[in-house]
C-alpha cells in the first residue's frame, strides 16, 4: 500500500488541477486563443526557467555515475529509434506521427524522477536522479523538437531542423544551465528567488491550460494512435528497460532512478511543444491526460514488483 500512496500522492494532483483545467472550459473564463496564448507564455518563459533552476541546483560532483549515465542515455536513444520505425509502419498522418514519436520517448522525468527517487531511496536517489536532469532534459528537447520538425507536415529540411533545435526555448535554458553548472556561476539571491518563483509556476499552469484544452469527443477519432503510444510507453518501454537494467546488475536507488526515465507518464511540456510546433495537440493533449492517469496503476504495479523481486 506504500507504493500506491507514493504514487498517488505525485499523480493525483495532476489529475486534480487538469481537472481545475476542465472547469476553465466549461465556464468560459477562457477561449481558446487565450489558452493558446498562455500555453505560448508557458512554453517560452516558465518551462524553460524550470528546466534551468533543476539543472542549476545539480551537484554534478557528487552524484555521478557514469554506468547509469551511459545505460540511460543508450535507452532513450534506442526508445527514440524503435519508436520512428513505429510510427513510420503504423501512422500515415504527419502531424501524429510527431506527437506519437514524442510521446513514446519522452517522460515526465523532471516532475516524478525526484520525489518517486526520493520515496525510494531517499537523497542518495534525489541526487542520482538529478545528475540525469542536466543530461537527459536536454536530450529529450533535441530528440522531441526533431520529431515535431521531421512531420510538422513539410518537407523535412536538415538547416530547419538544426534552427528548431537551437532557437528552443528549453534547449537554450539548458545549454544556459549547463554552462552555470560547469563554470560554477552563482545566481544573486534576488534573481534566484525571482527564477524560482516563475519556475514553480511551469507546471502547475501547464497542467491547467492541459485540461482546458482537453476535449472528450475526439478521443473516438484518435483511439489508434492513442492506445498505440500509450501501450508503448507505459507497458512495453519500463518492462524492456528496466529488465535490460537488471541483466546489467542494476538495483536499489539507480535503478529506482531508472524507473523514473522508463515508467514515468508522458512529459507535459511535450503538449505544449506539439501546440507551438505544429503537431496534433488535441491528441499530444490526450496522450498527457491519459498516461498521467494510467500511470497511477502501471508505476504501482512497478514499484510492487520489482519490491516482490527484491530489486529494490
């Protein structure tokens, strides 16, 4: 009952404030080129300052461990690569397979990899699962924009691709945090304080225009892709890498952190990407909902397994 609590202590207010989200719809305090433009606020100012505060608070020193480092970053690359066969094979709409791709890969790593690590393990996994931060964030920005870039619906250019990739706004936040980490610049207090304060608003305020953006009746007409990309990313994805995980000796806290990358529910920043960039958002919008809500089950049965297993 433990794991349960654990996660439905992370989930549940995400359900709750996509629900706050709904409500907005419903009564008409917002249109949708309101929502339109606060996503576009989100995605420009608030998440990119959230992904640079967690790569800034980084202690690469201390929690580095080069053997997860490389399993991890192998298994994103890998996920990435069997996913574009996929959607290739089995979606013929563009701006799906983008969304599709995206959402195979890409988890929500940066919202449950601490406190799941945390619950686990405590500050041993906290620190292991922030070392990964500055490492896989930016990579899953590179890899999400290539996939948005490569079926926005024309004709995939290789200068384009490159320009989508060094003009986003997250992967600039974390290259400017990386290069804070390295050459050890400090914040002044004032400015920290300001970073943070607009960094804890990111994914609350994601999750809100999430749910007011959210429409029950096209998920008939995206029931495909739909169960396509979550079976593969809450179900297939965690079970194959983190089996790979314990064939290579994996256990306790790293692989907790593993399970983080692997199991966590699709990340909700890749709505917003999808609605900035030309993908399908209604069904990255979805995606994000329902592996939010699935998760609470899939990352129970998770935790209690590899419990049962004695593996953690």
């Amino acid at each position: 009952m433990e794991s349960l609590r654990i996660a439905l202590e992370i989930v549940l207010p995400i359900f709750l404030l996509l629900v706050v989200g709904y409500v907005v719809k419903l009564t008409h305090m917002m249109n949708d080129t309101s929502v339109r433009q606060t996503n576009a606020v989100i995605f420009k100012i608030f998440l990119p300052l959230l992904v640079f505060l967690n790569i800034y608070n980084t202690d690469l020193a201390s929690s580095f461990d080069s053997k997860l480092l490389l399993f991890t970053v192998a298994g994103v690359a890998l996920q990435f690569i069997i996913s574009l066969c996929l959607v290739i094979l089995l979606e013929h709409d563009n701006p799906r397979r983008g969304v599709m791709l995206q959402g195979m890969f890409r988890s929500n790593f940066v919202l449950f990899g601490i406190p799941i690590s945390t619950a686990l393990f405590g500050d041993t996994a906290a620190g292991l699962a922030s070392i990964l931060i500055a490492v896989i964030i930016p990579m899953y920005n590179v890899l999400a924009v290539v996939s948005l870039e490569s079926f926005n619906g024309k004709k995939p250019s290789i200068v384009k691709i490159l320009v989508g990739i060094l003009t986003n706004p997250l992967i600039i936040a974390s290259a400017i945090g990386i290069l804070f980490v390295v050459f050890r610049i400090t914040l002044p207090k004032v400015v920290y304080k300001t970073v943070s304060d607009l960094a804890s608003i990111a994914t609350p305020l994601a999750f809100v225009m999430l749910g007011a953006s959210f429409s029950f009746g096209d998920i008939g007409q995206r029931a495909r892709p739909l169960s396509l990309t979550l079976t593969m990313k809450l179900v297939i994805y965690p079970i194959l890498f983190l089996g790979l995980a314990i064939l290579l000796g994996f256990r306790g806290a790293p692989l907790a952190v593993l399970l983080t990358v692997f199991g966590s529910p699709i990340a909700v920043s890749s709505f917003t990407m999808a609605q900035q960039m030309g993908g399908d958002d209604k069904l990255a919008g979805q995606l994000v909902v329902f592996s939010s809500l699935l998760s609470v089950l899939t990352m129970f049965l998770l935790i209690f397994g590899l419990r049962e297993m004695r593996f953690f």
